[in-house]
C-alpha cells in the first residue's frame, strides 16, 4: 500500500509576518470617468505613500470609454506599449458589462480579451486587472425596459459582477471587486453616501473605498490602519478600510487574487524501499526539484531512487517565467520502513490539495495551530492532534502555523 506524506515545509512567504516589505509598483488604467473622478491612481498612490509603498501610475480615462474604445484608441494603445508594465487595469463603461450576457458576451468580452493580448505581447509578466464597478444607486432607468434585471441596484450589480468575473476567467486576469465593496458597504451603513448627485459617480467615500480595494489587490498589503484619509471622518475611515479588506480577503479565489502564481508544494509518495514518486501541487512552466543528495531534476512530477535511508532536504522551485515560489521538505526515508516517525519535530500535511479537511501529521501530539490567507488574515485557530475541518473556508491557497514542542512550522496548502 502506498504511503503520501508531505513534511516539514519551511519559511515560506513573509507575507504572514509582521515586517512586510515595502514595495513599489508601476500601473496604467484604461477606462472613463469611474476612474478619473476623485482622481482615483491618485488617492491609491497616497494610500500607498502612507503604508511606505510607491505606485508609479499613468492613465487614460475619458468619459463613457468602453473596451472598444480603448482597443482603437491610439493613444491607449501607445501607453501600453510604453513600458513594461506591472499591472494594466481595465474598466469598462459603467453599464455595457450589466447588459444582457448574450450580448456582453459578443460586444463586451471580445474586446476585453483582446486588450489582454496586447497587453500580454508587449509584456508577458503584466498582470491585467479589470476594475469591477458598481450598479448605480437605484438602477439603470435607461435600460430598465428593455433589460429588466437592471432596474434595481442589486440586479445591476449581479450582472456587472458576473460580467467582470467572465472576463478575469477567461483572460485568468485578476479582478478587483470594488462594486462588491459598494455592496456590503450599502448592506450593512446605508447611509454612508458612496455616489455624488448623478447617483451614479462616485463620491470621495465612494472613491476612497475603491482606492482601499485597489491597494490591497495591487499591493497584498491589508490597508486596515492606513493613515491617508482623502479628508473622510475617522470613523467613516476605518469603516471602509475594514470594508474593503473584508471583500478582498474573502474571497481571494473568486477574484483570481493569486490563482495563477506558481505554487511550489508538493507530495511525496513511496513507489517502494528508498524510491519516491514527487508531485507538484500545481501545474508551473519551469520546475527545480533539489534531492538532498547532491541530485537535481527540471521534470514536473520526477521519480527519484534514494541510496541510503537518512534524511534529506528535497527542494522543490517553480517558477512561470515571472513569478517564482519555492518550498524544502525534511524528507526522512526512514518513514518507509518499520520504525516510523523517529522525531518529535517532523511535521506534515495532507493531502494537499485539499477539499475539506486537511491531516496534520504530528508524531500524535496535541498541537496549536493557526490559519491564514495570502494577506495574512487570521481565520482559523485552535488546538488539534490530528485532523481540521476547514470550516467556512473557500477554494483558495493559505498559510497554516503550526506550533509543536516551541517551535513554529509554516506551511501552506491549496484547498479546491
């Protein structure tokens, strides 16, 4: 009977820990006057100032732009070209994505895809983000009889999310949910006042919640405790700072925030005696496996043959041609044979992926253990010695500390 174990994953991101460093980013936005009021790449750039970071911006933005627009327009497509880009964020006019799918689907979508090309052929490591908006405040009248799912706010937003999803997934582009902000916002502070008098712009709350959004996704900082405030009450500060980092963090894997990064853990299977058959948890152009022996292999899911049962330090380092991610495993051979687990230190986890639960694997003691997400939100804690139910957890990659005779093991697992 095969045996799968995956053991000892060690420091692996700082994006857990307390010291994050600082960054500095460069973004263009293509859209329309959703982002030019407030001065949007603006107030994100001061955010970022007040958190240490810097973002580099260029934009062009004129009234009622829509994809189409932008894939003809020659000075959109000279700023693209201009430079290699960090990230390109495109927005669509506020209600072409809230129409009919059929019709966003031949109208809309085929132009989003194609400003990812081009975006992609000038420079293949940009990430393109699409700038989800937000239904206006009590629907669209103008296209209420002809469309009636528009008539409302709610059904707006529904299809301006669905659409700007549609076009993330088939672009695998991230998507930054600065209409889902609106929503939750308007559920739970309705008289906190997101639009201007068209009730449809946004007003500086409006733009100050999705500048908050934009850092959080363009950064993977949390923006909880920022001190910018765009001149917006204390109060009203922290309520939306808190706002946008709850919809960012809740649902990183609606939003592609991280889908598509190389991810490097991996599974260990015993094929017999000394050889070991290495599975990559997810798929990555380029791979790096280091043996512990001396050996190395570029396979994605190599077999190795070991000489001597001992333990070795197996490396594994992928790489997409963009983003590189690495993990080591203390791969102790013993564990094929009869004497088992012979270290109270050996930590594992499996099976990764994961559905619904995941095994810790720690010599039967009780450990504490706590889990992340990749912003470092705290959403799982607690005691075990043996299994967690990944209750109320999403599809996504997350942090997991494990804590076991003092000494703190990060690791990290994929749930889907």
């Amino acid at each position: 009977m095969q045996k799968i174990f995956i053991i000892v994953l060690v420091l692996i991101s700082c994006t857990i820990t307390s010291k994050a460093q600082f960054k500095k980013i460069n973004a263009l936005f293509l859209g329309n006057s959703y982002t030019y009021v407030n001065n949007l790449p603006q107030l994100i750039k001061d955010i970022a100032l007040a958190s240490g970071d810097t973002l580099v911006f260029d934009s062009n933005c004129l009234g009622g732009y829509t994809f189409h627009n932008h894939f003809t327009d020659v000075t959109s497509l000279s700023k693209i070209n201009s430079q290699a880009w960090d990230h390109v964020v495109l927005q669509a006019q506020s209600q072409e994505p809230s129409f009919d799918p059929t019709q966003v689907e031949i109208e809309t979508l085929p132009f989003a895809i194609k400003l990812d090309s081009i975006i992609k052929h000038n420079n293949s490591c940009t990430e393109t983000i699409f700038y989800e908006t937000w239904g206006r405040k009590y629907g669209d009248a103008s296209n209420c009889a002809s469309y009636p799912p528009v008539c409302t706010y709610l059904g707006m937003q529904d299809r301006l999310k669905s659409s700007y999803k549609l076009f993330s997934d088939s672009t695998h582009a991230t998507m930054s949910p600065a209409g889902e902000a609106f929503r939750k916002s308007i559920a739970l502070n309705p008289s906190l006042e997101l639009y201007n008098a068209d009730q449809s712009h946004p007003s500086i709350e409006g733009s100050y919640l999705t500048a908050c959004v934009f850092y959080e996704v363009l950064f993977h900082k949390s923006v909880l405790t920022n001190t910018f405030t765009a001149g917006i009450s204390a109060t009203n500060t922290a309520f939306l700072q808190q706002i946008a980092h709850d919809v960012v963090n809740d649902s990183l894997n609606t939003w592609n925030i991280g889908t598509y990064f190389p991810w490097a853990p991996f599974t260990s299977t015993i094929i017999n005696s000394l050889n070991y058959q290495f599975t990559s948890a997810s798929p990555a152009l380029m791979n790096k496996w280091y043996f512990g022996d001396g050996t190395t292999n570029s396979s994605a899911n190599p077999a190795h043959i070991y000489a001597n049962s001992q333990s070795y330090i197996v490396s594994h380092v992928v790489t997409n041609g963009c983003n590189k991610d690495s993990v080591s495993i203390d791969l102790n051979t013993f564990l094929s044979g009869v004497e088992g687990i012979n270290s109270s230190d050996i930590i594992s986890i499996y099976p990764n992926p994961t559905s619904s639960s995941i095994n810790v694997l720690a010599n039967n003691s009780i450990y504490s253990y706590k889990i992340f997400n990749l912003f470092g939100k705290l959403l799982l804690s607690g005691k075990a010695s043996g299994s967690i139910e990944l209750v109320g957890l999403a599809n996504g990659m997350y942090y997991i500390e494990v804590q076991l005779n003092n000494k703190i093991h990060t690791l990290k697992f994929i749930k889907q």
